[in-house]
C-alpha cells in the first residue's frame, strides 16, 4: 500500500491542494479495511464523517419494509460516499455495503468541516464531486420512471463505455443480482434482454465482458424503441 499522502493526492477530491493542506487532510484521515460483505454503516445512523474508496468497491442501498433491496449507487475506487448527510448535519438516509474486499479512507465530519472553512479549493472540490452525485441521481431517476428495462441496460452499457474508456469493450464489474438491483429489476430480466440483445446483434457477449457492435441500437433503446424478439 502506497503512503498515505500519496493515496490522498491521486484521489480527484482533493486535487489542486498545497502540499500543506494535503498534510492536513492526511492528519484527519483514518484508514479503514473492509471485508466483502461487511457493512459499513446502516440507515439511521448518525452520519459522523464520509468515505473515499481506495481500492474496492460498495454498494450504497435502501431496504423496503419487505426487505427487497434498490441499490442507489455502486461506487469504486477514488469515489467519495456519504458526503451529503454529513455536511447537512443529517443521519445517514441509506446502508452502505462492501461487495468487494475494501480499503477506505474516513474523514469525521467536525474536523473535515473545519478544513473546508480554511481551504476553499477544498470546499470547492467537494462541491463538484456533489454536483456529479446529483447529475447521478437525476439520471437514475430519470430511468427508473420513463425507460423501460431494455433502455435503462442500454443506457447502462453506454455510460460504461464512456467511464471505462475501452471503445466499444465494456467490462461489467459487478454480479447480475446487483446490476438488477441498480436496474430495479431481477436478475432474470437481465439475462433475457442480454440474451435478445445478443440475439439482435446489438452486444457480444462472454461472462461479464461486452462488446457493443451497435451503437446507435442501443441508444434508440434509450429513448424508448423496442428490441426486436
């Protein structure tokens, strides 16, 4: 594991800052290890400091009374989490899981606040990371309520493409039951459209590695057209 200043510096957050106030979030900062499957903090807790992601990856969810999960977020390495209950003073709105073997960075919330009202370009760094967060959830929201399960796993498979920065190959790091849940639906769903997508020649298919060999398909999917079959 590289030093902790190091970890600091190559996380988005807190790039930009002097060498003196990376010290500084250095100080605050405690390192946290994770097992696959440990939670992290549940809904209703109080929200006392948020998290960066170092290596691995969690879940973010919310539980109904039935106990059926939607998962909201699905965060990896260099992501912050949990940053809004804690500068709105609130309890955690969610549970957060690890579904990987993580190792996190936590940063309490007092001496955190106390950073952001020195260093500005802190404050600001964290403004842009919360605007992206919202432009996330204004496009979930988005999909859960207007596309059909076809559109909102076209849509997915695209935004991917764009983050992973592969062309057209697309590596699905996360299990089928998971997508579902981001997806708000059932893992079988997602191996039927799969299926029709490869059927249609839109997707190539082999474990979780894709290739879209029809671009502009899946983007008609996005916008409400049906998949063949």
């Amino acid at each position: 594991m590289k030093k902790l200043i190091d970890t600091i510096t190559a996380i988005p957050l807190f790039y930009n800052l002097p060498a003196d106030q990376l010290q500084e979030v250095t100080r605050i900062a405690l390192e946290k290890y994770y097992p696959k499957g440990q939670s992290i903090f549940s809904e209703g807790e109080e929200a006392t400091g948020f998290f960066v992601i170092v290596e691995g990856m969690v879940k973010v969810f919310k539980l109904s009374f039935d106990g059926k999960e939607q998962i909201l977020h699905i965060l990896g390495p260099a992501e912050p989490f949990a940053e809004v209950p804690v500068f709105a003073g609130l309890k955690y709105p969610a549970h957060a899981e690890a579904i990987q073997e993580s190792y996190l960075l936590y940063f309490p919330r007092v001496e955190f606040v106390e950073l952001i009202k020195q260093q500005p370009s802190l404050a600001m760094n964290m403004l842009a990371a919360l605007s992206l967060r919202l432009r996330q959830f204004a496009q979930q929201v988005e999909a859960l309520s207007l596309k059909e399960v076809p559109g909102r796993l076209a849509a997915y498979l695209l935004d991917l493409s764009d983050e992973q920065g592969q062309g057209n190959r697309v590596t699905i790091g996360i299990t089928k039951k998971h997508l579902a849940s981001l997806l708000g639906t059932i893992p079988e769903t997602i191996s039927r459209i799969l299926a029709r997508m490869k059927e249609n020649n839109l997707i190539e298919l082999k474990d979780r590695e894709v290739t879209i060999l029809d671009r502009p398909a899946l983007v008609s999917l996005t916008t409400g057209e049906k998949m063949r079959g």
